[in-house]
C-alpha cells in the first residue's frame, strides 16, 4: 500500500499540501485530478523523495519500485528496441553478469532472478508495447536519434512501461500520443498488474483506466470510488449537500445572534444568553464553496456562404511526384463537423495542409468560395511565437488595421483578461498560449476552423470549453485530436485516412476502438512471434542501416534549412525589439524607418525559409514512411 500521512508542503507562503492524507491499495488504479497549479506534480515528486517535506511522511512498501514518466527524451545512437530494454537496468546487469560468472550459486541466482523478470520473452514484450505506440517492426531497428522529440518521448513511455514497476506514476503519459497510440494505451493499462497512480487531462483515459479518483483542491487530498464521471456526480452532490448544510447552519447562527442581542443586558436572561455565545462559538461556520475562474471562450461568428464552402474533385496529393493520398473527392458545407481518423503517417496532416492553401493537388480539381477564410491551428505554430511580445502585439503584428479596443475585446473571447493580454508570451501557460493561437486563427472570422491536435496543451476545463466554442460556432470545423472525449461531443461524421485513401466511417469511437484493438492485437502478435522466433538479425540491421544511409542527405538538408530558420527568428527578435525601444523614435527618423525596411525584408525571407523547411520536413517524414 501507498500511503501519505499528514503531508504538509509549501512554495514560500503558498500551501500546496496542507496536512493531508490518503492511501492506495496495491493493486489499484488512481487517477489524480485537481485543477493546474494545485501540486499534482508536485506530489508526484515527495512520492519519489525528489522533495523533503515541511511535516507527515510517505510510506511505500520497500520491495515496491517506483517508476515515474520522464521528462527527457532518449537520444541514444542504440535502436528503440535495445532503448527500451536498456530501462530495466536490472535485467541488463543480471544479463552482463551472466556471461561473466563462474561461482555455480551465483549463476543459480542470476538465472532465478532472470526467470523471475521472464527475461526470455523481454524482447518480445519491448516490440508489443513499441508496436502499440506506434513503432512498426522496421521503425524499431531505427537509431532513437533519428526521431523527433515528441517520438523518442514515446520511446521513453514505452521504456517505463516495459521496466512494470510496482507503482507507475503516469503524468500525463497521452501528451505525445495520437488517438491510436492513445486507445492502445488505455487497453494496456486496464491489464497492469502493478499500482497505478495517473494524471491526466484526457477524460476518456481518466474514465477507462482507473477505478478511484483522488482529488487535490484546497491543499486536502480526497478520495472518490469510481471513475471520472460518477466523481463529478458525486462531488457535485457533496457541494450541494454542504451548501444546504451551510444554508442552515448561518440561520441557526442567526437565530442565535439575534437572542444574544436582545437579552444579552437583561440580568433575567443573561445566564441564557451566555449559554448560547458558548454555542454560538461552539458552531464553526462551514466555508462558502468557490469555484476556481471558469475558462471559456468563444469563436467569432462568421457570416454565411452560399454551399459549398470548399469541394474537391478526384484530388491526388503527396510530394516529390509521389502521392499520399489518391482519387480524393468530398466537399465541406458549413454545418460540417468532421473528425479525421488514422494513425500518424496516413495523411491526415496532409489532407488539412490541402485545406489550409499551404498544399496543392498533384491532379484534380479544388474549388471554394472567393470570400472564404479558413482558420487553421496547429501545435508547432506554438513555436512561432515571439516570446518576448505580448498577446497584444502578437496580435497587432498580424491584424494592422484592427484597433487596438478591437484585439482586446477579441482576446476576451479568449479569457485574456487586461493583466494576461499585456503579458510576454515567454510568461504564458502552454494552456493559454492554445489559446492565443485560437485567438489568432480567429480574428478574421473564418468560415472553416482547421483544427490538428488542438488539446495538447489544454486542461479539462478547457478542452470543455473548447467542446462548447465549436458546438456553438457557425462554420465548418475538420478535427484531428487523440482525445477521443472531445471528438465524440464534437463531431458527427468521421473520415478514416488509411492505406492511401480517404473514406467515410459508418460508427462512432466505440466502433473506432474496437476496430484498433483487434487490429493491433493481430498485428502486435505477430510481431512479437517474430521478435521471439528470429534466430538472427543481423541482415535486418544491415538493411536498415542502409535505409538510414540513403535518407541521409535529405536529413542534412532538413537539419540546414531549420538551422536558417531559427538564424532568421533571431534576427527577427533582434529587429522587434530594437523597434520596441522608445529610445529609436527620439533619434532621427530614418532609423526606425530603416529597421522597418530590414524587418519586412526579414519576413519575407523567413516565410520562404519556413515553407521550405514545412517542405523538407513532409519530405523527409514521407520518405521515412515509405523506407519503413
């Protein structure tokens, strides 16, 4: 059992946890639930002893380990297979002695213990847990240093997974994952035999895998039986018991009040008035509940186009002459609310780059409103923000002709209150630079919202929020998100991407989620009989070495062409806050002209250097996929 007895823990005079406890059962699954900032991670953190505490203690049963997602992606020249399996740095000692012993009771020892970790069926369980994150058999022979960031962290999820520590502390493990990856991962994780404790925005993951909720409000850690849903039932119900308990309590106190104020200086009744000031100290008032600020926000109302708003005609799409997609033909109307379903690498982002004008078809034929404006969003435009602006001139940068009473009004929208739209961006939450970019996206009131992965960065509160402002919006929305929660209350009609080909798909998530799970089940099986059936792979290694070999160059052509974006960025910074300082405006003004001159120039220099990267990169990720 995980137990936390009377834990007290402040930052200066903030109190995150205020002598507060709470156990868990060996065994069980927790998710743990609080709004940002009330300390989950931090409690993550005394649990591993990476923190000391003010007071109380934490109690973990000392043959458990302890496992916990990293932060910090791999970057090793090793495969993701041999990555995975170098986690368990028990069983790679217990492996190295093995072939060094020669006492014959220690070999008996090591060969107990490796039997104990099944250590001959290690590679096989590496490759499924790889295979349902994504990595086909191919991928897993590949150097971890050859993927990006948001991949090796899958790399590092599946290497905590494989170690199976008795207590697996989860924050936010879905982060990375795509809806596949995601589903994959509930499944696994209802079948863990250790203790689970799990943080997580994805009320999906929170409502399929754990089986109580432990909630962190108000420094008081509390326990609910269920999943995600019966506790917000069950917690509701409690406010409002307490507010009723409340309620009755402040008469009563009143009542009491009031009899002490009327005989309080009368000698008759001074015995009973004393009596009730006893009791009136007697009954502490019961705190008045607050709901933390509320998020919200909205998407602009967008005046109506004459259908449709975007068709497409037996559209070929891909890169280099070399097709992604084939005989594409649909077309959106503004009532549309459409889900893009399939796993990374099918073509999804490809369809929305079509959608979005930054793609055009290889064959066919597009056609759209002449007015149309589509909004799109994507995470990586995230990185494109300038860090030392504010939500306001990010803004004003993009829409010069708009007020400034206009940009702040539509930033309310967005729940950027006075204080957070005169903040540096560098300062903002990854939640609330989402939310800048919906901002953004939105201020021309676009009749189409491109939306890949909006969520990532979004709490519960807000991903409801998010759910809220499309439901409500009078466009077309096309949705890409692992959280399956906020396609099922936000969609009604799904398009699967896959094998080439973009088709209708007749059922909703549950259908979806029975279909990948059947699927991977029989695809994952059969990968790990080879992985524990091949006698040797060498010829694999060498062929995937030669793969890597050939890719080479347009790597290095990737890695130049991003070295000059972030080179441009720099000088653009430069510029921005050079025409930021009052003191240009007091000299001759030729120089703040000039720099005005250098920094249009600039941009247009980086918008060329950015969509040859965006080139480079589909190139290099497509040519990986077919290489694969």
């Amino acid at each position: 059992m995980l137990r936390v007895e009377n834990l007290t823990y402040r930052i200066g005079p903030r109190i995150l946890l205020d002598d507060t406890s709470a156990s868990i059962n060996a065994g069980h699954r927790v998710g743990l639930v609080g709004r940002n900032g009330t300390g989950k991670t931090t409690l993550f953190k005394i649990i591993m002893g990476q923190l000391g505490l003010e007071s109380g203690r934490v109690e973990i049963p000392k043959r458990w380990t302890v496992g916990v997602t990293s932060q910090e992606a791999p970057h090793s020249a090793e495969s993701l297979i041999a990555t995975v399996m170098a986690a368990d740095k028990e069983l790679v000692a217990l492996n190295a002695e093995a072939e060094t012993a020669t006492d014959p009771h220690r070999i008996a020892e090591i060969h107990t213990r490796l039997a104990d970790k099944d250590a001959y069926t290690a590679e096989a369980r590496a490759a499924r847990i790889l295979a349902g994150l994504g990595f086909d058999e191919e991928a897993q022979q590949r150097p971890c240093s050859d993927y990006s960031g948001g991949w090796r962290m899958r790399v590092a999820l599946a290497g905590l997974l494989f170690t199976q520590p008795d207590l697996l502390l989860l924050d936010e493990p879905t982060n990375h994952l795509d809806l596949e990856a995601t589903i994959w991962l509930e499944d696994y994780l209802k079948g863990y035999p250790g203790t689970i404790l799990l943080v997580s925005h994805d009320r999906g993951l929170l409502n399929r895998v754990p089986t109580s909720i432990l909630h962190l409000e108000n420094a008081k850690l509390t326990m609910y039986q269920g999943d995600y849903d019966f506790f917000e039932t069950t917690r509701r119900m409690r406010i409002e018991q307490n507010e009723k308990a409340r309620v009755k309590l402040d008469q009563k106190r009143a009542h009491l009040q009031s009899f002490i104020d009327r005989f309080k200086a009368k000698a008759s009744k001074a015995k009973q008035a004393q009596s009730r000031v006893k009791m009136l100290e007697r009954l502490q008032p019961i705190a008045d509940h607050h709901e933390e600020g509320v998020v919200s926000f909205m998407f602009p109302e967008t005046e109506e186009l004459a259908p449709p708003l975007y068709s497409v005609n037996s559209v070929t799409l891909g890169y280099d002459g070399k097709p992604v997609l084939k005989s594409l033909s649909m077309r959106l109307d503004s009532e549309d609310r459409i889900a893009l379903l399939g796993a990374n690498g099918n073509g999804k982002s490809t369809l929305m780059k079509l959608f979005a004008g930054k793609l055009e078809p290889m064959a066919g034929g597009v056609m759209k409103s002449g007015k149309l404006r589509i909004g799109y969003f994507a995470q990586h435009q995230a990185e494109e923000l300038d860090l030392n602006a504010t939500p306001i001139i990010e803004m004003q940068r993009r829409r010069p002709d708009e007020s400034e009473q206009q940009i702040r009004n539509h930033l309310g929208r967005f729940n950027f209150s006075k204080p957070k739209a005169e903040n540096k961006i560098a300062n903002l939450s990854g939640g609330e630079k989402a939310r800048l970019l919906f901002a953004l996206m939105t201020l021309a009131k676009p009749h189409i919202l491109l939306l890949d992965e909006p969520t990532n960065h979004l709490d519960m509160d807000s991903r409801q929020a998010l759910v809220e402002a499309i439901n409500a919006f009078n466009g077309a929305v096309v949705l890409i998100s692992h959280d399956p929660h906020v396609l099922e209350l936000s969609v009604d009609r799904f398009l699967l991407v896959d094998k080439g080909t973009v088709v209708p798909f007749d059922g909703d998530m549950e259908d979806y989620r029975a279909l990948l799970l059947s699927r991977d089940s029989r695809a994952i099986q059969k990968q790990t009989d080879t992985q524990s059936t091949a006698p040797d792979r060498k010829e694999d290694r060498r062929t995937a070495a030669e793969r890597r070999q050939a890719l080479r160059p347009l790597k290095q052509k990737l890695e130049k062409a991003e070295a000059l974006v972030d080179k441009l960025s720099k000088e653009r910074a430069k510029l921005d806050a050079a025409l930021a300082d009052p003191k240009l405006y007091e000299g001759p003004p030729a120089k703040a002209l000039e720099i005005q001159t250098q920094l249009g120039k600039l941009m247009g220099e980086l918008e060329k250097a950015e969509e040859d990267w965006l080139t480079l990169h589909d190139e290099f990720e497509k040519a990986q996929s077919e290489a694969a």
